[in-house]
C-alpha cells in the first residue's frame, strides 16, 4: 500500500512540475512577444517586422504544443495507461500461448 501511495506522491508531483513549466513557458511567451513588438514598433530596431511575427508564431507553436503534451497526451498517456496496455498485452499473449500449447498437445496425442 505505501507504494502505491508513494506512486500517486510522485506523479501528482510531476503532474505539478509539468504544469509549473507550462505556466512560466506562456509567461515568458507573453513577455518575449511583448518585448519584440515593442522594440519593432516604438524603438525602431533593426529587426523586420516580418521577422519578429514569424518569431512569435513558431513560438506560440510550440507553446501549443508544450500545452497538448501537458493536458492532453501525459493525461491520458501515464503510467496508469501505459501499465494497463501492458496488461492487455500480456494477457492476450498468454492466450495465444495457450492455444498453441493446445494445439501442441491435441497434435501430440493423435
């Protein structure tokens, strides 16, 4: 049992860490765009204008897709999941090797 709630300690805690990292990646997002746009628009800087929106839609991609890993694919997608296909698959393996070791044995008697 103290495993098991050492289990659910250890992942609640890096469900919190994934999420914390999520949270200061958008934060910096936020500020890093507001930063570009500023320095391109009132300080006049050497960058393009061009650049600095290319700069911060691939940013905001893989901002996306920091998102989609933390709440989509790591809830459903953990250990828990990863642990009952393993189940399944193990169990539908010794079904076959049952059966082949039926076969082996009806064979085996005629």
């Amino acid at each position: 049992m103290e495993k098991e709630v050492h289990e659910q300690y250890e992942y609640a805690r890096n469900r919190i860490r994934q999420k914390k990292r999520l949270y200061y990646h958008f934060v910096f997002f936020t500020l890093g765009s507001i930063f570009l746009f500023t320095s391109v628009y009132f300080f006049e800087t050497a960058i393009a204008l061009n650049w600095c929106i290319w700069f911060i839609i691939i940013w905001l991609f893989i901002f996306v897709l920091h998102f989609i890993k933390v709440f989509i694919t790591d809830r459903f997608m953990n250990k828990y999941w990863e642990r009952e296909q393993i189940d399944r698959l193990v169990s539908l393996q010794q079904k076959k090797i049952a059966q082949l070791q039926s076969k082996i044995e009806e064979n085996n008697s005629k």
